[in-house]
C-alpha cells in the first residue's frame, strides 16, 4: 500500500510565499507511484485548507494562485487528529464535511516562524505521525540567531560578534536607546547588520553605515522580533553548505552566492534573481573539507536530522571561515540552493525528496541513518 504524505504549504510567517515556490517544486517532484500525495494549505491567517483539483492541475498552478487561494475566505474546517482506530492506514487523519485523509508522514515545506521553529514539529510529535527535518528543539534553536550563536560558539568555529538588542529594554527611555548605540559604536565600527532574532529570508535586515541607519534599523527590526542582533560586518565570500543526514550527516559540495546588491536581501533572493550563484564554490581542498567538517559538526551539536543548509563567511583578506547561519527547512525550489548542492554532489532532486522522506520514516521508528 502506497504511504500517504501531507504537504503542508504556505504558512503564517513572511516567507510564505516562499513557502509556496518550495512546495510547488516539491510537488512536481514526490513520487506518485510510490507515495500518496495530500497537499494541506494554511494561509497567512492560519486556515489549513485542502486543495479540491487534482494534483497534476494543482502542480500547474503559479504560487500566486496557491496563494490567492489559501487567501479566500470560506468555511472549512479541517480537522485533525491521531488514528487511533488505524483505519484505513496512517497515524494522523485529516478531515472536513467533503473529505478524509489518512497520513503516514508530514512533510512541512514551511519556512520561519510556525513552520520551521519546532511548532509543527511539535504538532506532529503530539500527534504521533513520523515528519520530515528536524525536531522540536534543533528546529526552535535554530530558529533564533542568538541562541545557535552560544551553541556554535561552545565548537570553537568563528562567527561573527553581536550586540543583542532586547525590545523591552531598548524602549524603556531615551537614556536607554542613546546608551546601547554607544556601546554598539564603541564595540563595532561602521557598518554594522541589524537582524531580528526569529525570522529569515532576509526579512527585518539592515546594513547600517552610520548611528541613523542604525537607529532606524533596530527599529525596523524590533518591530519583527523583540530581540535584535546587531552584528559586526565580516567583509567576506558568502559559501553554503547542505548537510543530509540523521545522525551519521553528510555534506554537499559548497556553493558560493554572490549577492547583486549590497546584501543579500529578501528582493534578490526572491524575486529580482540578480545575485549569482558558483556551485560548487571555486575554495581550495581546506577551505572546502574545513566548511564541510564544520557543517556537519554544527548539525550535530544543533541536534538537526533530516536537512540543514548551514550558511558561512569565508572573509576576503584572511581566507578565516566563520559560520552564519543556519536553515532547518531551507529554499527548497528547483533551483535553491540547497538542492541545486546536492545535484552538484551527485543526488538529483527526486532523489532528494525521496531520501528526507526515508530519513524522516527512519528518525521516527528510531533507526539510524
Ligand atoms: N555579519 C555580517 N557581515 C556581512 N554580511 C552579512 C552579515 N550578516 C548578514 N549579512 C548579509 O545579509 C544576508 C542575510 O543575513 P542572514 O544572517 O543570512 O539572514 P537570513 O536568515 O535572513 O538569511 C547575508 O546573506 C549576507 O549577505
Ligand atoms: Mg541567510
């Protein structure tokens, strides 16, 4: 019998577009003939939502009609809960008036907050129903910048440092704000990143070149997520790496992006393209064995399975390689990053799919792999 997968798509947090291209390309990829596909939407208000066409016309479909879609409003009410009769297969069923599916395993193409931070993860643990990637505490960890930086920083790898804004304290007074800006400048000299501590794509980010960009970017930022990184600059190469595995990881070859504007920023990532990409990454055998080495060994200290690209910095004037940061469900287009690696490093993109499904069912039933 033909194992069913849910696909759960969109989401509530700002790459839910993104979300929608991931999946679109996930979906054109799963293998019909070995497994049973059912596509599950929740829009950005948090609907979750069948999709009534069948899957080759739902497969044509532009991620702007997934989106429009999830976007109208109407009754549903999909329901969920586990099978606790095991009829007819599966260990979750899913179910509104018209419809009813019973699932083997959740394949989360979710980007940030309530997808990729241990949310589902942590829905599918309590339902009891085997998932692709991480769990609940390396998906929530690696969520927040800060907190993956004292993970990372306990393996002696370099990265970048940081002041951590707190919204709370930051807003108390005018005293307050004017005293953390001089210790930013006194720590860091300009420019400087602004990140909010929770999200990704780039969203809420700002390279600040003198104190009122930096002003208005923790602002910016704040009003993500009520912590803040205030990072120093690292002038360097940007190299990623995908990391496939349970907890016997493997490494892709690296790749390199070189961003189109200043940063790469949420436009280019998505939707200009302008920034160009070298796969594998043009790096000598230490630099490229030393990334490798490193991304497997954060995977594991970050308690990750199933999937991770983990981003680093090889700085310009020193070749010095410092981690940045780490993705728990990464851009899964046809042509992200993540799978773009592992076609370069000899595993195709079906194939891919296929082996974050085996590694899931395996992570479930507590084998190894
Ligand atoms: N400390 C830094 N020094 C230099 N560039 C940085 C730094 N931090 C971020 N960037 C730039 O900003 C981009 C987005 O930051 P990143 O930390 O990767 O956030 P996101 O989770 O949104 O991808 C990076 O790809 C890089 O171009
Ligand atoms: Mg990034």
């Amino acid at each position: 019998m033909k194992k069913n997968i849910l696909v759960v798509l969109g989401g509530q947090s700002g790459e839910h577009e993104v979300s929608l291209m991931s999946a679109l390309s996930v979906l054109k990829a799963v293998d019909e003939k070995k497994y049973g596909i059912v596509p599950v939407g929740i829009s950005k208000q948090g609907t979750w939502k069948f999709f009534d066409e069948p899957l080759n016309t739902l497969r044509e479909k532009s991620w702007q009609e997934l989106r429009d879609y999830l976007e109208k409003e109407e009754e549903q009410d999909l329901s969920l809960r586990t099978n606790t009769q095991k009829d007819p297969k599966g260990q979750l069923v899913l179910w509104n008036q018209h419809r009813k599916e019973a699932i083997d395993l959740v394949f989360p193409v979710l980007h940030g907050p309530l997808g990729e931070d241990g949310t589902i993860q942590g829905m599918c643990e309590m339902l009891n129903v085997p998932y692709v990637g991480a769990g609940v505490l390396a998906s929530s960890v690696a969520m927040d910048k800060a907190m993956t930086k004292n993970i990372v920083s306990t393996l002696g790898i370099l990265q970048a440092e940081y002041h951590l804004v707190l919204k709370e304290e930051y807003q108390k007074n005018e005293k307050e704000r004017e005293r953390q800006k001089q210790l930013i400048e006194k720590r860091f000299s300009y420019p400087v990143f602004i990140k909010p501590a929770n999200l990704g794509s780039s969203v809420g980010i700002t390279k600040a070149h003198n104190a009122q960009e930096l002003l208005e970017g923790i602002d910016l930022a704040l009003s993500f997520d009520r912590k803040v990184l205030v990072e120093e600059f690292i002038d360097a190469r940007e190299i990623e790496c995908g990391i496939l595995g349970n907890y016997s990881p493997k490494a892709s070859l690296p790749s390199e992006i070189i961003p189109h504007n200043e940063f790469y920023d949420y436009r280019d990532k998505y939707f200009d393209g302008k920034s160009q990409f070298v796969i594998p990454a043009k790096l000598t055998k230490e630099q490229r064995e030393k990334i490798q080495d490193q991304g497997k060994r954060i995977f594991k200290a970050m308690g990750c399975t199933g999937l991770a690209r983990i981003d680093f910095f090889v700085e310009k004037t020193t070749g010095a390689i410092y981690f940045n940061e780490i993705n728990t469900m990464p851009g899964f287009t046809k042509i992200s990053m993540y799978p773009k690696m592992w076609e370069a490093t000899g595993i195709a993109y079906e194939a891919l799919i296929e082996e974050l499904i085996e590694l899931g069912f395996r992570r479930f039933h507590k084998n190894e792999g």
